[in-house]
C-alpha cells in the first residue's frame, strides 16, 4: 500500500532561526546621542541597529531606532534602549530569519593583505571584500578604492 523508497535532496541550506526587532520612536535626541546609542547596542552585541525617517506626534519630525537581536538578548537590549535614548517605551517584534553561512578568508594583493566576506547556501555564493581594508590599502599605496577591490577579487585565498 505504500511505495517503498527513500527520497534524499542534495544541496546547500542557508540557516533559519529568529530575531527579536526592537524599536522605539525618538523625537528629542541629538544626532550625536542617536549615534552613541547605536554603537553601543552594536558593541553590546546587537546584530544590526538601524534609524528611519518618521514623522512623530504634534507634526515632530523624529526617527525610528531599530535594533535586530538574538532573542535572548532581547531584555538586555530593551533595557539598553531604554538607557542610551530618551525613550519611554520599546516595541518587540519576533521575526524568522534565513542567512547564508559566513567565512572570511584574508588575500594576499599587490597592495597588501585583503580580508574577503564570503556567504553561501540555498544555491547562492556571494564575495565582498571588507571595506576597511581596501581603504586603507588604496590609501598607503595611492591608487583608487576600485584597483585594490578588484585585485583582491581576482586573488584567490
């Protein structure tokens, strides 16, 4: 009554789990104080804080700050919020998230070492040199930010 086979998939999965969003509405910070908090939350752990542009009660222009965290790290991340910005009040949102599997591997260049980010899974691969690096390298040997991606796009790690 029942086929008797066994199915198998090959391929590469990304990773699926969750994330807490917490975010808060700010309409009396300065510039400086929203960058603070940021960076704290990112130094402390937060896997991505971002602000939006939004228009706040009584016509206030103001922001949105939102801070993507582990879940267990979620209360310590509210109560950072709290801390760092002048908000009375934090809103958590779970949210499934999928990503791909990340390595950074370090290539050798013309201009220098070069560290690489590179992200598979779910069929995809995807390179991106870091930032950091390919400044620094185009500034000491005086040539573009372009020159020095490309040569370390070209190496192989």
């Amino acid at each position: 009554e029942a086929a008797n086979c066994v199915r198998a998939h090959l391929g590469e999965t990304g990773t699926r789990g969750e994330v807490a969003e917490l975010c808060c509405n700010l309409d009396d910070m300065t510039p400086e104080a929203v960058a603070f908090a940021c960076e704290t939350l990112l130094e402390q752990g937060a896997l991505d804080v971002y602000t939006l542009a939004a228009g706040m009660k009584k016509g206030r222009p103001g922001l949105v700050l939102c801070c993507v965290c582990r879940r267990e790290d979620a209360d310590r991340m509210a109560r950072l919020l709290l801390l760092h910005t002048t908000t009375l009040g934090v809103r958590e949102t779970v949210c499934r998230r999928y990503t791909l599997a990340r390595s950074v591997e370090t290539r050798e260049t013309p201009y220098g070492p070069v560290r690489v980010k590179t992200a598979r899974g779910e069929g995809i691969c995807k390179e991106k040199p870091e930032y950091a690096d390919l400044a620094a390298a185009a500034r000491r040997c005086g040539t573009t930010l372009q020159a020095v991606e490309q040569a370390a796009r070209a190496a192989k790690g």
